[in-house]
C-alpha cells in the first residue's frame, strides 16, 4: 500500500516514484531539501554555490528560514526576501 500511495503521488505530480520522498513533517522535508542542495556529507552534487540568490517571502515560519540561513552560511550563498 506505501509503494502504491507513492506510485499514485508521482502520477499525481509528473514524477517518477523513485523520485518521490516521504517525511514525516514539512520542516524535515525542508532540511532535506536545503542539505542536498548544498552537498552536505556526500548528500549529492553541490547545486547552489556563493553568489546564487535564495529568495523567500518576509512572512515565513522560522522552521523556513532558519534552514536556509544555515544552508546560506554553507554555501556561500545569498538570502533574499
């Protein structure tokens, strides 16, 4: 029923279902997100580098912002809002 429910997401999303990622919570999601774009361990190849730009809105949840700042300080990067 899992592999299904993520067989059904990616049909839903235009996606293949190895690339669909369940978490458990919005903000794990966004640490993933922002480590692996970053490289961080091994995580894959580094995507953002210094003098790219992260732009998020002025009204986000500091579950939000503070893993970008981190991912910001780690790259080199720019935080923009």
């Amino acid at each position: 029923m899992y592999e299904g429910a993520r067989a059904k997401v990616a049909a839903f999303i235009g996606a293949e279902p190895g690339e669909v990622v369940f978490t458990k919570n919005a903000t794990e999601a966004i640490n993933l997100v922002a480590y692996t774009l970053s490289g961080v361990n091994g995580s894959g190849p580094v995507q953002v580098r210094a003098g790219d730009e992260i732009l998020i809105t002025e009204m986000e949840h500091h579950a939000n912002l503070v893993p970008w700042q981190q991912f910001c300080q780690r790259t080199g990067a720019t935080l923009r809002w």
